[in-house]
DNA sequence: AAGAAAACCAACCGCTATCCT
DNA sequence: CAGGATAGCGGTTGGTTTTCT
C-alpha cells in the first residue's frame, strides 16, 4: 500500500514565500492557532500544502525565532551536542531554544563541519582523521569525542536510546559495562582532572541538560571511570568558558 | 567590470513516529 | 490490534548572494 500525497500536488505553489503569503498565514496562525495543518492552507486562503505551511511557521515566521549571525556560545554549544547527540538536529534545537533545528542544521554544514575537518576531525564521527591517537596532540574536546562515539557505539548496541525523551522512564539497557570503551586518550586526561562532584549529581545533570536517558552503561562510566571529567563535560555544555581549540 | 566559484539558506522530499479511529 | 492520517525529522536541492580571480 503507498503512501498518500500529503497534499494535492497540482495548482499548489512551491518555491519562496512572497510577503503576502506570509501575511496571510501569520494572521491565520495569529487568530486561529494552526490547528490541523493539512486544513489551514484552503482556511487562510494559502495555494500551499500544508506541510509547506508548517514548515515556513516554524522555520520562519514564528515570532520566538532569533534570526541572525550564531554567538560564540551558541557555536560551542551546538559542537558539544552534536558530539554527543550526533545530527539529530531537533534535539541539539531544544538546547538552543530561539534557534530552529533547520538553521543550526545548515549553520552546521557549512560552518562548524569544516571547522572540524581542518582540526583533523571527521565531522560526520568526531574521529580524529589521518593519524593515530595521541594524547598529548589531542584536544580535550577532541579526546572526549572519540571516547564519546565508542561509548555510544556501545550503547547502540545494547540498547535502543529515546531521542530528546529524558526521565526515570528510560531503562537501562542489558549491556555490561567495559573500561576498554574508554581510550587510553580520556583516561589520561581524566587523570589529570580533578573530581569534581557526586556521579549522581553529574548524572541526572546531564540528563536534565542534554535530555537522553544516562543509563546503565554511562552510569557505569561515571561510577567506574574519572568523575572530574564526566563534570568536566557537563560543565563545557553549560559553560561560556570552555576553551575551546575551535574559536 | 565581468565571469566563475564558493557560500549561504529557504524550501522540498521522503521516511519514521505518533496519534486516532 | 490494524491501518490510515498527520506531524516531525533529517538529508538534500537549488536559487540567490557574496567573494575571488
């Protein structure tokens, strides 16, 4: 069976939004609300489908959008959870609440990926491209990357995460834990960084700021390997202040 | 000044997840 | 529970603008 056309194809406009189209679909949503997408277009007098509609609200005329040259902060902030989240770009958005998921999706492809490629990263893994690992040339950011992909290499295969759907709902997966995720790379910088809080603080922080589920085996990490850096880490997502070797 | 190349970004497409009956 | 409808998501495209030669 296939799958139905979201909308009619034929009579309906495609391409850029005209002024007056926006008009008409703002003061719709405006005394309306959107209701039912697939409805509003015929309702707000629109020659658009509806999902053209949704997508031109929510990536353009939502009045909560911030439009504009990304900050330093924001920057950071979108490498730091794409390193953990990779590209999934909704939920790297609720972190950034003004920004919409297609801006920092584009911001990112033709930015920040190729500012990673020239610090030798593989934008795609975070792996450091060419050459082997060294600890003593890796960045700090770089080091947590790799630790980051095999650990989520692990979790991947022992359990199903649920993307931006944090809570004591989210079950740990039947994975055994395994020093051997962490690379020689962390533990040496691990060693140098002082232990900074509770696991257990760290941990539901962690849920609570980058919303996935810490579960059994990061748990694991925390309990087993350098707390100071799992803090570390923590705080660079909420930090300003990290130095990163990108900026 | 003009053409080419690169950068940018809005919008589209197709797939998946979720909701509803 | 099954199947259809809808919303949401990420990848990709293509038109426009900017920069380079």
């Amino acid at each position: 069976m296939g799958r139905l056309p979201c909308c009619e194809k034929v009579g309906l406009k495609k391409g850029p939004w005209t002024l007056e189209e926006d008009q008409k679909l703002l003061a719709y949503i405006e005394e309306h609300g959107h209701g039912s997408w697939r409805a509003l277009p015929a309702k707000a007098g629109l020659e658009r489908c509806g999902k053209s509609c949704r997508l031109r609200w929510t990536n353009y005329l939502r009045p909560d959008i911030k439009r504009g040259k990304f900050s330093l902060q924001e920057e950071q902030t979108i490498i730091q959870l794409h390193a953990l989240l990779g590209n999934r770009w909704s939920a790297i958005a609720t972190h950034l609440p003004k920004r919409t998921d297609n801006e920092i999706k584009n911001h990112w492809n033709t930015h920040l990926k190729k500012r990673l490629a020239k610090m030798g990263l593989d934008p795609l893994t975070h792996k450091p491209t060419p050459e082997p690992i060294s600890t003593t040339n890796l960045s700090h950011a770089a080091q947590w990357e790799i630790a980051r992909l095999q650990a989520e290499a692990r979790l991947a295969h022992g359990s199903k995460l649920s993307p931006a759907q944090p809570g004591p709902s989210a079950s740990p997966g039947p994975h055994e834990p395994c020093m051997d995720d962490v690379p020689r790379a962390w533990q040496g910088t691990c060693a140098e960084t002082a232990s900074l809080g509770s696991p257990t603080s760290t941990m539901s922080s962690l849920e609570n700021t980058l919303r996935i589920p810490v579960d059994g085996f990061t748990e694991s990490l925390l309990e087993n390997s350098d707390k100071g850096y799992w803090n570390n880490l923590f705080n660079m997502v909420n930090s300003s202040t990290y130095d990163s070797p990108l900026f």
